[in-house]
C-alpha cells in the first residue's frame, strides 16, 4: 500500500514538473506578453522579420489587418476591407464587396521638409491594432486601427508626438485614393470605395505638444450621402465594444493567459455582427463569409453561448438566424439548407445533408433553455420540433442518424452515419425534453424524446463503440479504422462510456500536434473546432489536469504566439482565419467544460465544476441568462474537496462542499 502512495506521489510530482517546465518553455517561446492595461503587446526586437494579420469587424464592414515589420524595422502591411451589405453578381455565399489596400494607401508625412521613415518598437492589441514608432529617434508615432462599430467603415487615427526640445514643422499629405464597382457586377448601385485623409495640412509642433490625424476608409453605394465621420466618437464607440466584452460573462483564474484569451474570445465572437436587410445576422467572417448563416457556426457553435452573455445585438442576431431556418420546413421533410446566404434571399447546400437538423436542433433547444425567455421558446418550438422529426425519419436500422456528410462538407469521409451528427442529435433530445416540459408540452411528446435519447445512447455505443489503433474509443463511421478528432464529441454531450480510450486517443500522438488536433491520424490537417470540441471534452469527463496542460499549450499559442490572439479556423485550408464561431466555441470550453454549465430548463441548471489541482479557485461571474438573471459561480478549494457558492441577483442561492467533479442541479 505504501509503495503505491510513493508511486502516486512521484508521479503527480512529475506531472506538476512537466506542466511547469511545458508553461516555462511556452512563455520564453511566446512572441506577445500580456500587459495589465488588458491588451498583448509585441515590443519588436531589432533585426526581427515577422508578419501577422488579424479580423476585426462592426455592423457594416469587416477589416483584416496584415501588420509586421521587415528586418529593419519598417512597417508592412495591407488592409482589406469587406463590405457585407454591398453585395456584388453572382450574389452567392462570397459576394461580399472587398478591396485591399496596401502602402498606397498611406498619406506621405513629411518632418522639416523630409519625408518620415518610422522604425517599429511596438505592437498591441485589445479589439483595436495599435502601432508605436520612433522618427529619428526623437519624435513618437502612434496608429490606432479599427472598424466603426455603426458604420461602413474603418479608421486608421495617428498621433504624433514631439518629444524633442526644438519646434518641428509636419506636413500631411492631402490625399485620397478611389475605386468604383462596375454597375452591372453590382446588386444595388455602383459601389465607390475611398481612403482619404482627414485633418491633412501643414503644422507647427512645439516640444511636448501632439498632433492626430486620420486615414477613413469608407465603401457606399454613390447614391448615398459621403460619411464624415468624428473620430474621437468612433474610437470611443469601440473601446466601449471592447470594454462591454470585458465586462459581460467575466472568467477569472489563476492563470492570466487562459483569462485573457477568454477575454479576447468574446470580442471575435460577439463582433461579427452584420445588419442586413433580413436583419442582424452573426457571420464567420475571414474574408468569406458574410451576411450568411451556417447550421453548425451559428447555430451548433455560437447561439448556444450567445444565450448566456446578457449581450442583446448577439442575442437577436441567434433568434434572426433561427427565423431564417424556420423559412425553410417543409411538410414533406426535404432538409433545411446547410446555409442562408446574401442577406437571407438565397441557400448553399452543396454538401446535401450535412447532419444540420440535428445541428439546428441542437443548438436552438440549448439557446432557448439557457435564455430562459418563454415567449421566444415557443417561437423556437416548431423549429426544434420538425428538425427532431427529420432526423428521427433518418435513424436506419442500426438505431443511428444517417447524413449525406458531417459539416466538413466531404473534406474527409463519414460514411452514411457519423458520430457527430448522432451525437448531437442525443443531446438536442434531452434538450427538447427539458424545454417542453418548461413550455408544458405533451407529456407522451416528452416521455418518447427521453426514450428516444436512451435508445440512440445504446445505438451510439453499439454501432460507434471500437478499439481503434489500440484505444477503447469510437470509430467515426461504418468503416473508418483510423483515428478521428471528432471522437470528442460524445464526451461533450455527456457520454463518458469511452471516456478514458478517447482521452488517451485524443492526446496521443497519433492525433495531438503542436497546433492542436489533426482531423484524421495520418493527415496534416487540423481544425480549432475539433480542439476546442476535444478540450471541453475532456474536462468535462474529468481528466482536468491532462485537459489543463493541453488548453493551457493551445492558449498561449493561439494568443502569444505567431499568429494572435484568437481561435482560428483550418490549416492549410483558409489559412488559419480568424472565424468568429471558434472563439465563440473557445469559451465554451471554460463555461461548458471547466464549469459544466448546462441549461436543464427555462428557469434551471446543472453545474459540474472541475477546479484543476494547481488552482485554489475559479470565478465565472456576471452570467445573464434564465429571462435576464445575473448568476455568479465561485468555486474554491476546501480541504480535499471543493466549496461552490451560487449569486442569483446579489443573492447567494446555493452554498455547497462537494466532491470536485461533482454535478449540482439547480432550480431558479
């Protein structure tokens, strides 16, 4: 007995050592730091030759910034601009206006009569791309790039600052740069698109004394009105975006990257915004994908978390998407489009059935249960009704889901039946159970959901369960023998049989890189949705301190690393974008699998928190959710075990000491 204890010992030891040195080595690695004001920063060594780029968007207009510096410290860079609302011929998933702008674009600034050259020292970042630069060595330069939050623009203000003794005469180049769309490629108008100076002219700088001027960039159609935009205002109207994100659905641990990423996060994922004509719609973004909807980034990946943030534009812009879905329901059960495109007029389903009933139901079941608004529950209804009807029509005879494809749209194969879909469609059935028993549906309607669940729980295990390469784990498909990071899945909808087999597999190398997890063994493809599904996963199953390591890993590459600070995409598909749904995707695996929130009806919940060994406590404060509540969970350690304390409004509800890993239900 006593030598296993030993063994034990040593061996937590050794965990606690290799995360440490892996944490150590990622820090001396990293090429941003944190710093207290709330934004990374990238103080730029001399001689460093670096590149990135980064979206960031508004109501009208969606920006990605390439910045860097080349080994003498210059500025690099461009600036496309994607105008959503400006749709161009075909009007088809892409028809977004976009244009780049490179150098060309930067006004000549001259000092004394020279024109300036700047040298580099600093990059920052917090929902606006800050540069910092000196000007022979005694004059400071400041840029602050950003979208406008209201309008179809975007604003690169500068400042410059004489911290010399002398007086020095700047002169700013009046300059503006045009494009116009062709008429007949465009959908409502010719559209113009301009950069253009704003406060340009020559002036006298004392010493200590500061100048700021502006770069607009703007796309309209020429029948409309030329904006003149105040740049304080739309620089303020920003930072209190940013801040707002700050402020709503607060994390706090321990460990300040995992913070701040979560920070960040919620600025991706609630930005990408657009006001159609159709209405507010929350889009992927990268370049691609605009004023459209998709079953599994809105509806799978975002609206569930959108419904707990208190953050109404993203709020209405989950139940726009489901009123679009809706649109499509047919008596006959032919599908719903994987995708509502061009402002709501069109569809893409290319890839046929990709599981998206099961994805829409899915996510519709948990954003109605988690707003806890009646009235918009049973507006959901119908919606979450039929897509259970469709899929329920799709279980073949093996008692599982069958689809065409899985959202990766036959990238990799899936066969008739693949577990992600099936998955998801157990979890949309205890869902639906819940929130009809809330809304008072037939008590035979419920009854044969929470029987269908258990049946598709015993199918999922008989038709997916299989050793695959040595692992008790699930096979993807009929078929499949290799290693899929989509085995993940069952355990973030509560299906823990395999839970040990899959964690090993997702961790091993066969399917762990250092940019998270690879689609499938053997390829070089990966996916942020299947790592970020793949870490709450394993959290939520209870294997926090391997999960831990890995998100800590994750964490500080996707924000201090090389290309920051947000989930991405794909690679080497779209290059690593940054998708605003993955962010989304990323908090959820603090709220849904550090935390194991999870809506159980209009006015209740489960919580299943796993407080790792390393950490004396963890807060997530300022939920909003079941018709506006404000819920705080505070969990700390006490003894061996951990100490949960509940505030509902300023009242503690609930004051528990329990087993970490243990799941509280609780009843508003």
């Amino acid at each position: 007995m006593e030598n296993q204890r030993v063994l034990k010992l040593k061996a937590k030891i050794t965990f606690l050592l290799i995360l440490l040195f892996s944490v150590i080595n990622l820090q001396g690695q990293n090429r941003w730091v944190i710093d207290p004001d709330g934004s990374i920063i990238w103080n730029v060594k001399p001689g460093e030759l670096h590149s990135d780029n980064i979206e960031m968007s508004g109501r009208f207009i969606s920006v990605i910034a390439t910045y860097g510096v080349d080994e003498k410290g210059k500025l690099q860079g461009t600036k496309q601009l994607v105008f959503p609302m400006l749709r161009t011929i075909p009007n088809d998933t892409h028809a977004s206006l976009t244009y780049v702008f490179g150098a060309e674009a930067e006004p000549v600034i001259k000092i004394n009569n020279r024109p300036v050259i700047e040298k580099i020292t600093r990059f920052s970042l917090r929902g606006i791309l800050k540069t910092e630069s000196e000007i022979n060595g005694n004059i400071n330069c400041k840029r602050e790039f950003f979208p406008s939050t209201d309008k179809p623009m975007a604003i690169e203000k500068f400042t410059i600052a004489n911290s010399s003794e002398l007086d020095i005469t700047i002169d700013i180049e009046d300059f503006e740069k045009t494009s116009r769309s062709h008429r007949e490629k465009s959908v409502y108008d010719v559209y113009e698109i301009s950069a253009k100076t704003s406060g340009a002219g020559i002036f006298t700088l004392h010493p200590k004394e500061s100048l700021t001027f502006a770069v607009i960039f703007t796309g309209y159609k020429i029948s409309d009105k030329p904006l003149h935009p105040v740049i304080e205002k739309e620089l303020s109207q920003r930072q209190d975006f940013v801040v707002k994100m700050f402020n709503s659905l607060i994390f706090t641990s321990p460990d300040p990257v995992l913070n701040r990423m979560f920070a960040f996060a919620k600025i991706r994922g609630m930005e990408s915004i657009y006001e159609t004509k159709g209405g507010l719609v929350h889009s992927p973004g990268g370049g691609a994908y605009y004023a459209a909807i998709w079953a599994n980034d809105q509806a799978e990946y975002a609206n569930p978390f959108f419904a707990y943030t208190g953050y109404s534009t993203a709020i209405e812009a989950g139940m726009v998407s489901w009123s679009w879905f809706s649109k499509y329901m047919n008596p006959g059960f032919k599908p719903i489009p994987s995708s509502i495109i061009a402002e709501g007029t069109g569809f893409w389903n290319g890839a046929g059935d990709r599981g998206d009933q099961a994805m829409i139901a899915y996510g519709a079941s948990r954003f109605a249960l988690a707003l806890g608004d009646h009235k918009a529950a049973e507006e959901l209804w119908p919606l979450i009704e039929w897509c259970i009807e469709y899929c329920k029509r799709k279980i073949n005879k093996d008692g599982v889901v069958t689809s065409d494809s899985d959202e990766l749209e036959g990238r990799f194969p899936s066969g008739t039946a693949n577990l992600c879909t099936s998955s998801l469609f157990y979890d949309a059935l205890n869902s639906a159970a819940y929130l009809g028993r809330d809304l008072g549906k037939s008590p035979k309607l419920i009854a044969q959901y929470n029987a269908m669940a258990k049946e598709l729980k015993s199918s999922i295990e008989k038709y997916f369960g299989a050793k695959v390469d040595g692992f008790d784990t699930y096979r993807y498909y009929d078929g499949n023998n290799v290693l899929r990071s989509w085995i993940c899945i069952p355990l973030t909808v509560g299906l823990f049989d395999r839970a040990k087999g899959t964690v090993d597999a997702l961790f091993s190398q066969k399917l762990w890189t250092d940019q998270g997890l690879l689609t499938q063994e053997g390829s070089e493809t990966f996916w942020d949705r299947s790592t970020l599904y793949g870490l709450r996963g394993v959290i939520a199953a209870g294997a926090v301190e391997k999960g831990l390591k890995y998100l800590t890993f994750y964490s500080n590459s996707r924000l201090l690393g090389d290309h920051v600070p947000y989930a991405v995409e794909a690679w080497p598909e779209g290059n690593q974008r940054h998708l605003s749904a993955e962010s989304a995707l990323y908090c959820r695996v603090i709220t849904e699998g550090v935390f194991g929130f999870r809506p159980t009806g209009l006015s209740s919940f489960s919580i299943t928190p796993q407080l790792p060994e390393t950490w004396k406590g963890m807060t997530l404060t300022n939920i909003i959710a079941f018709g506006g509540r404000k819920i705080d969970l505070l969990i700390s350690r006490k003894g061996s075990k951990i100490e949960i304390n509940i505030i509902v409004d300023g009242t503690r509800v609930r004051n528990s000491i329990v087993e970490n890993g243990y799941k509280l239900e609780i009843d508003l």
